[in-house]
C-alpha cells in the first residue's frame, strides 16, 4: 500500500544538555512509522503479483453487478423458472430421469464435499504466501460469507414450504448447494491470482455437490441452480462490502516505539484504513 504523508507521525523528545556528558546530556530520539508499519494483509511478503485486475476493483460497483448479482440472479431465476415442468429441461425431466437410470442411487458424500476446498485452503495458507488475506481475516470473511448464505437460504426455505423428492420438507433452496458454492467462490477470490485451477477444481467440487444432492432424491433440479446462485452474491457481496469500508487496501496495524508527554519511551500503534 503506498503511504500516505498525511498519516505519519515524527516524534522528537529532548532534554536539556549539561556541560559534562551525564543523563542530562541532549537526548534526541526520531521515530518515523514509515519504517515500522508492514505492509496491509492484502499484500503479503513474497508475492510478485497479489492481485488480479478484478480483485483490485473488488469495490467497483458495475464489477460487482456483472460479476456477482446478474450470474446469481440468473442461477436463482433459472431455479424458479425450472419448478414444476417449466423449461427446456426442467426439475420434473431430471427427478424422471434419476429414477430411471439411478433408481438406487444413494450416498453420504454430498455432506463432506462441499467442504472439501476448505482442505485447500488452510492447505494453502501453510506451504504459500499468496494467499489474498491473513488467516484471521480469511476465517472472519469465510463466517460473513456463510452466515449471510444461512440468512438467505433458512428464511426462504421457510417461505416456499416446498416438498423435497423424497417427501421431506424445505427443499427449496438447497443449503448444501449454497454452502458448497460459498467455499468455491471464497477459495476463487483467495486464490485465483495464484493458480485459476483451485478455481475450477472448487467450483467443480461444489458442482458435484449439487448433482449428488439430486442424485440422492434431496433436491430438485431447482433447488440446487438456486443454491449455487446464492453462495455465489453471498460471497462477492462480503467482499464487495469489505472493499468499500477499506477503500479496496485492507487494514493496516503496526506498534512502534515513541516518546511520552512525559519524556518516557513508550509504545504507540497505528491504525490506517
């Protein structure tokens, strides 16, 4: 982050000088934070190029509508427009066809693999140094991501009453579909400057998530499509939101050493958004 004059702080302390060198002699101490204060969390030591054009506009108001709103509002209408026997292939073609190729079809693997990028994650933190965010603000950004998932998906499941496959209630929108795309879509805007395969292979996990929850006769075709769009904004629209509050450069924190009112040393820290 490049430093802004504006925000630094020199502090000078003096004594009053004795003829003889002594404790009294002149005491001159000069601190500059420019030479304390590290780098914001979003750009880590060790990387070349931390960012991809579209990280840099995080906060871009017509980025965040073409890149987050109108795909998840297309997966979530495509949800709505397939219920019942609407479109091209729609939820009642697909619920027939499992039936008909996969009639014992059953698995538990849906419920692990769509945490599965979270492997990749922590995994990624430990042996590189590009990672977008520290630790501490990846996991609290992680949490916002899913807890604004949970605010849509539980009340809207609620509001729609609709009947899974199986009979069993709340089917729309699927929540492991949200969850899944949720951590694809936080392990692409962590770790797509690094390599554009840990996006792929996210979002393929989180794809797959949402075919084996049709595959196991817990969802319609809807519910997935609608789920995905929801992981999706829930988690460009925390990051779009964090973008604006930290003017796209994150938070940066530094202690050094200054001089009391009093003459004493001490430490002071900084805080520069």
């Amino acid at each position: 982050m490049a430093h802004n004059p504006a925000r630094s702080y020199h502090a000078t302390a003096q004594v009053k000088p004795s003829k003889k060198p002594g404790p009294d002699t002149l005491r001159s101490i000069s601190v500059d934070p420019r030479f304390f204060v590290p780098p914001g969390d979003t750009v880590l030591p060790g990387q070349k190029k931390p960012f991809t054009e579209s990280q840099r506009l995080e906060g871009d108001n017509k980025r965040y509508l073409k890149r987050a709103v109108i795909p998840a509002v297309a997966l979530i209408g495509a949800g709505i427009y397939t219920m019942g026997g609407d479109g091209i292939l729609n939820s009642d073609d697909v619920f027939n066809y499992r039936h008909r190729v996969f009639p014992k079809f059953a698995t538990n693997a849906d419920d692990f693999a769509m945490l599965a990028p979270l492997v990749g994650l922590y995994g990624f933190n430990i042996i590189s140094s590009q990672n977008r965010h520290e630790l501490g603000r990846q996991t609290l950004l992680l949490l916002s991501s899913g807890a604004l998932a949970s605010a849509i998906v539980w009340p809207t499941k609620k509001l729609t009453d609709r009947d899974r496959p199986n009979g069993k209630p709340y089917a729309f929108p699927s929540g492991h579909t949200a969850y899944a795309f949720t951590i694809a879509t936080f392990m692409d805007k962590e770790f797509r400057h690094k390599s554009p395969w840990v996006s792929v292979v996210s979002y393929g996990i989180a794809g797959g998530t949402g075919v084996l929850r049709v595959l196991n006769d817990a969802h319609w075709l809807s519910d997935v499509l609608a789920g995905a769009g929801v992981g999706i904004i829930s988690v460009n629209t925390v990051y779009w939101v964090q973008a604006k509050l930290t003017k796209g450069g994150g938070l940066n924190t530094a202690m050094y050493p200054t001089v009391l009112p009093n003459g004493q040393m001490g430490m002071a820290m900084s805080v520069t958004f």
